[in-house]
C-alpha cells in the first residue's frame, strides 16, 4: 500500500502541474455531425501535433483555444474515420464525419513491416490498445482469449502469476512444441508475460502460411507481433492507467461437510451392503454429535489484493519523438502467502539524424517475484476430512492417533492416518516456500538509411535475456518431510538469452496504376541456454534454499548448456494495381538449423496470396448497401525445426558395472539418433472473403483453411528388445481445417447512446493423416489414424446397473450400482481389444467470444463473454481420492452418490466391485464464461479543462464473475489434479485512466 500511496502522491503532483495553460490566440468553434447529419457529443478534437485538445458537448459542439499559427484539427470518435480539418481564416467549422469499417484503415503489423488491414491479402487478426487494457488484464496474452478467432487461450492453472498456452489453428506436432511464435518489437522468443499491457499499442495475429511465411521456420505454430507505443511529434503527453481491487475464492466444487461424509462413508455403505473399512476417532464422534464440521478450505484461502499501476510520458519534435514507462503489478493469490509482483521499465526513441538516416531503440525491463506457497496445501484441504480438528488442544486423545502439536496446530487433525497433515501448517511459509525471481530483458537497436525515395536499408539487432532462478523448500513439517525428516531443498538457476541480426533493404515505388513494395532481408539468430539445478534433502537448519552445502550429500546435481542457431535469407514482394484493387504477395524464405543432420539443415518455404477488392469494381457501384468486399486466397509452406538442439546425436549416461569384483563407472549410449532428421513442413491454402455493409456498420470477416504437415517430428517408440524405448525421427502426417468467422456491428447509434458488437467463432477440425509404415494405431501413445490428437480411447459409459439389472451386471462380474458400459461387439465379454473406443478429445469442437459496448452520454458498459465446447478431459480431481466417494479415508467432492435407496444416483460408490469405474471420469469441458463486466465514466471536459487534464475516465469492473459448466471440480478450462494449484477467482476493480 506504500507503493500505491507514493503513485497516487505523484498523480495528485503531475495533476498539479496540468493547471499551467498556454497561450490562447484565437478560439475556433463549430460542431460535428455523422453522415446522416446526426449531433456527435464526445469526439475529440485535437490540434494536430499537440495535446492540446477538447471533446464536444451534448450537441455535437465544440470551442477549442489555438495558436494564430494553428494550421490543423484533427476529429476522432470511436467507430468513425479520422478527420482533419485545415484552418483558414475562418472561426467556425462544421464538420461531418464518415463511420469506419471498424478498424478496416487501421495499420497492422506483417513481420518485417506493416500495412493498412484493408490492403491484407493473408489471414491477419489485430487486437488493439483499446481493447487491450478494457479486460484489466495480467498478463498480455490473457487480453486476445475470446478476441481472436482461431486462437484457443488457455490459463495454465489458478496461481498468481500463472502463464497461458496459445495454440493458433489447431495442433501441429505430436511430441513437440505448439507454441507460436511472439515478435515484441522485432524481438523473436520474447516473453509476453514480462510485458506491462498497458505499454501495448497492439497485437497482431499471422495465421496463414502467406503471413507467417516471412517467419520460414520460426512461424510454424503461427506468429504473435506485439507492437508497444512509441512517441510521436508533440508536447509531452502523460499518461497514468491504474487500477485497484480484491480477488476473491470463486467457482468452488461442491465438498462434502462432515454430516454428509459420515453419512455417504458410513451410512450409505451399510445400505449398499458392505463394510466401512476405515473408523473416526474420538474426536471425530464427537465433533459430528455436537453438528460441528471443518472448512479446511476456508482457513488456508481469502481475499488479496490486485493492483496495477502504470505511467508514460511521450512526445517528440520534427526530428526526435521518445516514450517512457515504468509499471507496478500485485496479483495475489487466494491462497494465503502466495503473489506476483511485477516491475516493468521501457524505453524508446526514434531520431532522424538528417534526411537520409534514422535511428533509434526499444528497450524493455521486468523484473518479477512469484511466491506460489505449498504445492500441497489445497489438495490437502480438500483432502483432509471435515470431521478433523484444526488445533491440538481440540483433540480429545491424542495417543489415540499419535497427534502431534506445532504452534497449537494438531499435525493430523485429530484423524488416525498420516497421509495428510493439517493444511493450516502445510501452507505455513515457516515450512513450506517456492519462490521464483525473473529478471528480463527485451531490446531492439536499429539504423535506417534511406538514399533515395522509396529505398531504405536497415540493419537492426535484437536481443532477449532471461535470468530465472527458482527455490523450493520443504520443512520438516510438510507432507513430503512426514513431521520426523529434515527440511528438504531444491534449487534451479536457468538463464537464457537469444540475439537476432536482421539486415533489410527495402523499395517502395509506384508507376501509375502500379504500385510495388520490394523487401529482401538476411537474418542470423542464436539461442543459449544455461540452467543449474541441485536437490538436497537433511539440511541442517531451516535455512530455505539459500544454504544447502549444510547437507552432507546432494540428492541430485545437474547442469546443462544447449546452443542452436538459425541462419535465414528471405524476400518478399507486394504488389498492387488500380489502386490495391488487385494485389499479390509473394514470399520466400530459406532457413538452416544448426540442430537438424548435416545435408539437411536447409529448406525453403515459398508461399503466395492474391487478393481482389471486389467493391471497388464498376459493377459494384449500384450495390449501395456493400461497402466493402474483398476477396482473399493463400497458399504456402512453412517447417518445424523445434527439436532437442542435439537430436540428431547419440547421447551418453553413467552406467554402474562390475570390475573384477568391485564397483566401477562408465559411459554408455542412452539413446539412438536419426542422422537423417530434416524440416516438419507445413503446407496451407486459406480463402478469406471480408465485407462491410451499411455503410460499413456491419463488417466480417471469414476464414476457410486447410493445413497438412508433413515429416513429423516424432519420438517414435522402439521394441525393447532393440535396447532402447525411442528415437527422434520423421514420421506421419497431421492435418488442421477449419472455418473462423468474425462480426463487427454498430447496432445503434444516436446522439446520446450507441452500441457495438464483435462477435468472433472458430472451428478446427484435427486429424492424424499417418503415422508411418502403414500402422493405423499406436494405442501406447494415443494415436490413430483419421482422428485427432489428445483423444480419449477408453470403454464407452452407459449409465450405472440397477437393481433390476443384476443378472446380467453378474455376467460381467458386475453389481448394481457399478459402472456399466457398452458391449461394442455383442460378443458378452467386456475386452480391452474389442471394446475400447475413442469417446473424445481434449480440442474443443468450437471457440467463440462476444463482446457487446455500450455509451450513454459520458457513461461507457460492457461485457465480454467466451466459450469453448466439446473438449473432454479425463477430470483430474475426480480420477484421484476426491472422486472416491464413500471411501472414508479422505474427503471427497459432494456427487449424487448410488445407493438402493437412491437408484437415480449418477456417480458409483466406491465400495463395491467396480472395474469400470474409471469411466466415470471422462467428462464434458464445455463451459461459458463471462470474462468480464465494466462499467466506466469519462469525465466532462469542462470539468478537466481547470486542471489542464485532456482525459480522464474512471471504471468499476467485475473479472471473470459466472461460469457455466457441467463440469465437476475446478475450473475446466484448466484441468488441475489440485496438486501445485490455487482455487478459482473473481475480481473486484476500480481503476481509473487520466491523461493530460
């Protein structure tokens, strides 16, 4: 809260400051109207170059103080195209404005350029600043989830801090990375999660293969560009975005209380005719006579805080514009002891040295603490029975179950088992810590020499680096240390860098009704990475990770370097016709890769697009209600080199052996390698049509494609009688299709309300093409011809027997109540050969997000909702102890148990014969999501203009408030086992924007 009070202290300061005016010469005034000659209150007029600014009022009118010297306004207002407006002598200017394609004159970024969206002729997705922050998001990744179609978000658990995997279009490889590719201002490999999202201008999302083909190898998965603000002619313009809240536990599964366990542990068994094996403890009994339960929950979880704070300045002059941004991010976490800090510093300048050459740099730095607690605490408390007692001095007999006191904390609850301790003390950061410190480092430098008109060349270096250095201890007082072993203590140190040396040339020229843009870029890259790790247990005192040569002996000592390199020439042209009516890119690129076998470490990858503005044609101009169409196809390749960067060497390992009687050490093969491993390639065709209608207050666009790649990388699994279990080789073929639609509306829009729509919908159809040598399957793996990957191949449920049923449930050795599942040769045997089948997968059917805005006069709402169905997990809680209902030992979650009194049960008890039980554990992920909700209110003009302010807004916002799903456990977005887990959230924000 120090922090917050020094920024809030300096807002009040830079508030302060604002009241300075300037010079005021002459007024101009005027209003501003839509095309349909509708008043449009709150469009920003602005004096080109400056901050110096207004918003019109109710009316659509507005007054504005410039110099006599003023030459230019500039009009903006969401949803319309940016207007200016020359001053002559004239004082009053009414001006009316044209609604824009929603973004479709907007510049996105291509790779190793940019262009206007409307000129694409591959399948580009931008998600801008605007939209960005809107989510208060953590990290950055989290702002696209629900905004991009074809790109699956997904958190990786509920921890603060937590990362997201981003998948674009489907999985590709088998056994290998999936991961695209982010380019943060030119820099390759960076990390997303180190950036302040507030720093952001946009996010560009390449595809299709004509997109990524500039990328050659490094696009395979698709490329992510992240483009920060940077500075731009005109005074100093401060910025301060913030936020502050509380997360809240949410979501939760339905757990047993102690009256419920007693009676589904107990009671319900003797209905279902058998014997409880485990007993309660004095304590226990009376604990559940006295109607008392434990929400062992409840005591290790709470509200935290969440904060973010973030400052810039930027401006420029004719020759020189810079930016300037430090930021500050607390995530605390719902269990007790656990954060994520975050620090971010970024700079960034651009300077024209004279006319022919410019310079300039970006720099970014972040330095984060993430403390995550006990891997165990929150299984624990969902483990640990309701009927146990949290403190030693509740407990009746403690030689009754040899209980243990530390602090007042009864080590095993009053229970006589020892397989869970007390959550309160396992969550205690006095035994248990894990602590992670990032420092990271993204940085571009570059030089620009532009000769002559149309032609630049530029040499630009990149560098990212990463210093991560990871502790874990584990007192004696831990499940692991069982209360009796001494504390235990890991260690990581991983640093990893990367550099990329990029020379472009570059020529840009038009010849009448021809335009062309030339590029021919050399790029060499290297990666490093070098990590040390070391495991010690009997330490002698509780000294964390930070003394652990006080251990006589390490349990386990590593260290590892691996080093790899890309070199890669590329070219592409763009050219157009009858202004952009037609236009064609083509594409080359050809890559080496240090870590594929000698003859083939190069490949190309070519690729080629065309597209058509179908509007612009003659025939079109009687159609009034199109605005825009524009026709798009693309075809290319891509590969995959993203393998271990010694793969095509045989390793060695240590191999104990007998010596004439006595112990000796040697070296040995512990692996084979293919000296014939080359590229994954991937080839792709995408048809894209975009189209406005209305005046383009109705836009969309849709995407159909198909993608094959070809040579997989693949660990493919050996005989053990060849001496080893794999080898690294090329083998198979998997394909993605699929459709991705996007909608962008303006339902309403008057002069006082309006609102907008955007509504995104993928679907991606996954299917392995081959495997290679004619095999169809290879159940060990999970694999099969004609489906997809991560699918589910087990016995296909049918319900539970009943009673009426139990002579033919017999027949399977069976009983009522038990699984049943399906016979699929009517053969009468249940057998794993015949009867196995896929009953799902782990990619969802569909994707799809809707966000609807909402003005009214200076209020703003709106709300985000995101949806994946038909994914299916085998649910990880449920297929451990807490899915045991009616076992005793443990709790469980609170299912609609079978019982003979209670024949419409739909989850089996866990006492009788069962030997599909397992079944039950494949569930349905589908779920929705309402991301958010966000209330916000701009403040008056009139209001801010004595406080020399141009912008402030101030904004409630509810995160991640209601989920809809059938799924039992956590959230199932994430499937957690709870093991190294948090508990879902919600989050309560109050922030505010201010600009002046």
């Amino acid at each position: 809260m120090k922090r917050l009070f020094k920024i809030t202290l300096a807002v009040a300061f830079l508030l302060c400051l604002g009241n300075v005016g300037w010079a005021q010469n002459r007024t101009v005034t005027g209003s501003v109207s839509d095309q349909d000659g509708i008043s449009l209150p709150g469009v920003t007029v602005i004096e080109k170059g400056t901050t110096n600014g207004t918003v019109t009022n109710i009316d659509g009118k507005f007054s504005i103080s410039v110099p006599v010297d003023a030459e230019v306004l500039q009009f903006s207002f969401v949803g319309m195209k940016l207007q200016e407006v020359v001053l002559g002598s004239s004082s009053t200017y009414n001006v009316s404005m044209e609604q824009d394609a929603i973004g479709i004159e907007e510049v996105v970024a291509i790779g190793y350029g940019s262009m206007k969206k409307s000129d694409l002729t591959g399948a580009v997705a931008s998600v801008q600043s605007e939209d960005i922050l809107r989510a208060s998001p953590t990290q950055a990744v989290q702002a696209i989830q629900g905004q991009v179609a074809g790109v699956t978000i997904t958190k990786s658990n509920a921890r603060p801090g937590a990362t997201y995997d981003v998948n674009i279009r489907g999985l590709n490889s088998i056994d290998y990375d999936n991961t695209p590719l982010y380019v943060i201002d030119g820099v390759m490999g960076g990390d997303m999660n180190a950036l302040n999202p507030a720093d952001i201008k946009s996010i560009d999302v390449l595809k299709d293969a004509s997109s990524t083909a500039i990328y050659g190898s490094r696009g395979a998965n698709g490329v992510v560009i992240v483009t920060t603000k940077r500075g731009s002619k005109g005074k100093p313009q401060v910025s301060y975005n913030g936020y502050v809240g509380v997360k809240l536990p949410a979501h939760l599964p339905d757990f047993q209380n102690a009256e419920e366990f007693y009676q589904r542990c107990w009671v319900d068994a003797e209905t279902n005719g058998y014997s409880q094996s485990y007993t309660l403890t004095s304590t226990e009994e009376a604990r559940l006579d006295a109607g008392q339960t434990t929400d062992w929950l409840g005591e290790i979880t709470g509200p935290s805080l969440q904060t973010n704070h973030s400052i810039s300045v930027g401006g420029g002059n004719e020759s020189t514009s810079y930016h300037f941004s430090t930021g500050y991010l607390d995530e605390g976490g719902s269990m007790q002891e656990t954060q994520y800090q975050r620090y971010n510093i970024k700079a960034s300048l651009d300077s024209k040295i004279n006319k022919m050459v410019k310079v300039g740099f970006t720099s970014n730095y972040s330095y984060s603490k993430q403390e995550l607690g006990s891997n165990e605490a929150i299984r624990s408390a969902y483990r640990a029975r309701p009927t146990g007692a949290i403190y030693y001095d509740d407990v009746l007999n403690p030689t009754e179950n040899n209980e243990e006191d530390w602090n007042g904390y009864a080590c095993w609850m009053g229970i006589d088992d020892s397989q869970v301790l007390n959550p309160v003390i396992e969550a205690d950061p006095e035994n248990f810590q894990d602590e992670t410190r990032t420092s990271t480092f993204t940085g571009n430098a570059y030089v620009e020499f532009t000769p002559i008109e149309g032609l630049s060349v530029k040499s630009q270096i990149s560098t990212y680096i990463s210093n991560s250095r990871w502790g874990q201890y584990r007192g004696t007082y831990t499940k692991s240390r069982k209360t009796s072993l001494d504390p235990q203590a890991y260690y990581r140190n991983t640093m990893n860098s990367t550099y990329t040396l990029d020379n472009i040339i570059s020529y840009t020229k038009d010849f009448g009704e021809h335009n062309i843009s030339f590029s021919a870029i050399q790029s060499a890259y290297q990666y490093r990475n070098e990590y040390i790790y070391a495991k010690v247990s009997e330490l002698a005192y509780e000294s964390l990770w930070y003394a652990m040569g006080t251990s006589d002996t390490y349990d386990e000592l590593e260290t590892n370097l691996t080093e790899k390199t890309i070199l890669s020439y590329m070219a592409r042209m763009i050219y157009g016709f009858k202004d952009n009516r037609y236009m064609l890119t083509l594409t080359t690129r050809w890559d080496g890769a240090s870590q594929l076998s000698e003859g083939n470490k190069w490949d190309y990858f070519p690729s080629a697009a065309v597209a058509w503005r179908i509007s612009d044609e003659p025939f079109m101009e009687s159609l009034d209600k199109i605005s825009s169409a524009k026709l798009r196809v693309s075809y290319g390749f891509v590969g995959n080199s993203s393998v271990s960067a010694y793969a095509t060497q045989a390793t060695l390992s240590q191999t104990a052996y007998d010596f004439d009687g006595d112990d000796a050490y040697g070296f040995a093969p512990s692996g084979l390698a293919d000296s014939e491993l080359q590229w994954e390639k991937s080839r792709e065709i995408n048809i894209g049509l975009d189209f406005g209608l209305f005046n383009n207050r109705i836009t969309s666009t849709l995407e159909l494609y198909k993608r094959n790649t070809v040579d997989l990388i693949y660990d493919e699994q050996l005989p053990s009688s060849s001496g080893y279990t794999e080898v690294t080789t090329n083998v198979g073929e998997v394909s993605n299709k699929g459709i991705e639609f996007l909608l962008n509306t303006v339902n309403v829009k008057t002069s006082r309300f309006s609102w907008s729509t955007s509504l995104n919908f993928s679907k991606n159809i996954n299917e392995i093409v081959s495997l290679g040598d004619g095999i169809e399957q290879d159940i060990s793996s999970g694999l099969f011809v004609g489906e997809a990957l991560n699918v589910h191949y087990y016995y296909q449920m049918d319900g539970l027997w009943q009673e009426d049923e139990a002579t033919e449930a017999a027949n399977y050795s069976l009983e009522p109540g038990a699984v049943k599942v399906i016979d699929q040769n009517d053969d009468g045997e249940i057998t794993s050969d015949d009867d196995r089948v896929i009953i799902g997968g782990e990619q969802p059917d569909w994707i799809g997000g809707i966000t609807n805005k909402f003005t009214f006069d200076n209020f703003d709402f709106s709300f985000m909702i995101y949806t994946s169905q038909g994914a299916m997990y085998k649910n990880s809680m449920l297929s451990g102890t807490m899915g045991n209902v009616g076992k005793g030992r443990y709790n469980a979650l609170n299912l609609n148990m079978w019982t003979y009194d209670n024949p419409g049960g739909t989850w089996s008890p866990y006492g009788i014969s069962n030997t599909y039980r397992s079944a039950l554990y494949y569930q349905d992920a589908s779920y929705i999501r309402i991301s958010d909700i966000t209330l916000g209110y701009t403040v008056p003009r009139s209001i801010l203009d004595r406080w020399g302010i141009s912008h402030a807004r101030l904004y409630a916002q509810v995160s991640n408030p209601f989920i809809f799903t059938k799924w039992d456990g956590m959230d199932p977005e994430y499937n957690t086992s709870l093991y190294g887990d948090d508990v879902p959230s919600m989050s309560v924000m109050f922030g505010m924007n201010i600009t002046f």
